[in-house]
C-alpha cells in the first residue's frame, strides 16, 4: 500500500480528498505549496487526505482518468470533482466553501435518517435508492480500500495474462514434441538400414559370402554419421524449446577457425544440395583470422541457416555463403538463397520464437530455429539479421568477435 494520510482521519472528517503527486523538480514547488494551503483549511475544517505518488502507482492515476499532476480530486460526498493545473489554489480557494457545505448538508442528511430510520435496514434501502449518493451512511469509505482494490485486480489481470501465457507455451511444447517425434522416424530408419546392411555385410563374409566394396561400406558409415548428427541436432533443438526461451544459453568459447568449421558443415549439406541441382558458392578469404566462439553452437547456427537456405531456393538455384572481416573486433559471415525472400516487414520477427511466415505454416519446421541462432548469437555478443539479396532471395548475416591473444 502506497497512499499515503495526513491526520486528521477520524471518522468525524465530513471531506475525502485525494492529492496526486509526482517527482518531477519542475513541479516540486508547487506541490509544497498546494500542501500547506491544504494543512491551513485542514486546521479550520477537518477532512481525510490522502497521497499518491503517481510514479509508484500508475494505475490509480489511470483509474481517475488524469491527464497531468498534481491534482486534487473530491471524492466524498459526490459528486466526484477534479481539480489541476497550474491555478490548482486559486480553483481550491473558489470551491472549498461549497465543497465545506456540501459535507455538512451530507453529514445532516445522514444523521437524520439514522434518527428517524426505524428499521437497521432502511439506512441501506435508502442508500441504494441514489437518493442521496452512493457512499455509505456511517462511514467514509477509506482510500486505502479503493486503492486495495484496483491493486488486487490489477494483479488478478497480470495472473491471467501470466496463466494464459504459460497454457500457451505448454501447448506449443506438447506440439513441437509430437512433431520431432515424427520426424525422427526417418533419420532413424536411414540409421537402422545402414547398420543391419553392414551386420549383413559382416555376417555374410564371416561365412565366406560375397564382401561389400570399401565404396559402398565408406558410403554406409557416411549415412550412418549423418543421420545420427541429424538426430542430434533434433534432440538439441528440442531441449532448448523445454528450458524455454527464458533460460541461460551457455556456451565454451575456444579459438574457432571458421574456414575449417565450414568445411566439415559443408560435407553434411553436399548431398542434400547435389539432390535438388543447387549450387554452392563460397567467399572464405585466406587470410580470415581466428574468432573466439563455441565451435559446437555455431556450428549449429551455420547448419540451420544452410539448411533454410537449401529448403527455400528452388531446385538449380544458387546459395552462397562468405566470411568478410569487418574491423578487427568483428567478422561477419553471410548465408545468401535465391528463394522467394522474406517481406521487409517481417525481418525482426522472424526472429521471434514460434513466428512464422503464413506462406509457411505447410512446410516441415518448428518456429524455433531462427530464434535459437539468435540466442547463440547474443550468447557471443554477436549480431544477426536479415536483408534482401542483390539477385533475389534473402541474406542472412551474424557477427562473431575475433580471437585475440
């Protein structure tokens, strides 16, 4: 609780007022001398004052629909009167003695009908009535009460808002699960066949049979590697759609050579690229220095964005990925498609956890691995943002901090 009272604030007081105030110097002047004049008319007159500093409750202020500060509201009797601006004195001055015989023609009123009032419940009947007001016969109703109030229901709205919130998230899980759940089937049965054709293969020359080729068996052990790194990457993802996107991304920065990272990551995307006729074009320069990064979680990063890019540029388009350093803090490196490009107005929230594009809501995904690579990023304190490429498509751009000695 907030408000704040200024004596006296007995039951005997005919008048409630609320005086709002801020913290601003421009108006701290002010607002001593609206409170002195108030301790003179209090010392001739009692009546119930209280403060609120707008600044530590905002929502009161929105309840009484005020526009500027300070301000004195008469709150009992009613009507309800608003008094603010700069001649805040001069109107309080103008209306204290109407206000003063208000009170008192309130005050005589109530003590007439509890003299003339033969049953407990006629008070409250007549209250009811709008005869004489809305506030009770026996008592002002405290501030403080008003205040509790509005304060309860604003928290009451930030626990739906929270509740609402949390349900959402839960059955965004229950659908991400259900969905790797699906698309794990195929890296797994591409693992399993590779497997039982090399037992079959080792069975079958255990017993003098016919041996399989050192290509085929490279091109076993290959399939194998891929589709469990595939796997991988779908239980990583998954993970970090459980901790939620609240959750601390820890990353172990080592001396990362981009160059050498590339192509290790390029040998998982060959196969995909050769399948839909696109071709990959580089721009690593020789002389990139060394960055100080996660090799694991960039790599990540890399793989998703190829991986969007493969999936968005039509079959014989072309992808191409550079590495340019940028200033000696900082080396930039670009993942450009010829798709269908992304519309200007969507390059930040596609960034966004769970956005995704309606032309997209078809295609195989989660909505989450863009919003991971940003965590990654942010994790180095990097960058990452998208713009148009020069012939179509998009471009998808990070930074990495260089590592120095």
């Amino acid at each position: 609780m907030q408000v704040s009272s200024e004596q006296p604030t007995s039951t005997e007081a005919r008048l409630q007022l609320l005086l709002f105030v801020d913290e601003r110097p421009s108006s701290r002047q002010q607002i001593q001398q609206i409170r002195r004049y108030l301790k003179q008319l209090q010392a001739e007159y009692p009546f119930e004052l209280q403060i609120v500093n707008v600044g530590e409750q905002p929502y009161l202020a929105e309840h009484f629909k005020l526009v500027a500060t300070p301000a004195l509201i008469k709150i009992y009797p009613e009507p309800r009167q608003i008094l603010a601006g700069s001649n805040l004195i001069e109107q309080l001055s103008n209306w204290w003695l109407r206000w003063q015989q208000s009170a008192e023609a309130q005050a005589n009123l109530v003590a007439e009908l509890a003299e003339t009032s033969t049953k407990p419940k006629d008070l409250e009947n007549l209250n009811n009535s709008g005869n004489y007001g809305t506030s009770n016969v026996t008592a002002i109703r405290s501030v403080a009460d008003s205040v509790e109030v509005i304060r309860l229901s604003d928290e009451v709205f930030r626990l739906k808002r929270e509740q609402e919130r949390l349900l959402e998230q839960l059955q965004f899980k229950d659908r991400i699960i259900a969905m790797v759940a699906h698309d794990l089937r195929n890296p797994l049965t591409a693992v399993s066949i590779a497997v039982e054709t090399l037992e079959a293969q080792f069975l079958s020359t255990k017993k003098g049979g016919f041996s399989a080729s050192p290509a085929l068996l490279t091109q076993l052990f290959k399939q194998a590697r891929s589709q469990a790194k595939i796997i991988d990457r779908m239980i990583a993802s998954l993970l970090q759609v459980t901790r939620g996107s609240s959750a601390e991304l820890q990353i172990q920065p080592h001396k990362l050579d981009l160059i050498e990272l590339y192509q290790d990551v390029e040998a998982h995307i060959q196969d995909r690229a050769f399948t839909k006729s696109q071709s990959i074009q580089t721009d690593l320069p020789n002389d990139l220095p060394a960055v100080y990064a996660d090799r694991e979680r960039v790599r990540q990063v890399l793989i998703n964005l190829l991986d969007n890019a493969m999936k968005y540029t039509p079959e014989g388009g072309t992808i191409r990925i550079s590495c340019l350093h940028r200033t000696t803090q900082k080396v930039q490196v670009s993942v450009c498609d010829t798709g269908p490009g992304i519309p200007e107005e969507n390059y930040d929230r596609i960034f966004e956890e769970r956005f995704r594009l309606k032309r997209d809501e078809a295609k195989d995904g989660y909505g989450i691995g863009l919003a991971l690579c940003q965590r990654i990023i942010r994790a180095h304190y990097g960058q990452i943002w998208v713009d148009s490429a020069p012939n179509g498509g998009s471009c998808f751009h990070f930074t990495l901090p260089v590592y120095s000695l």
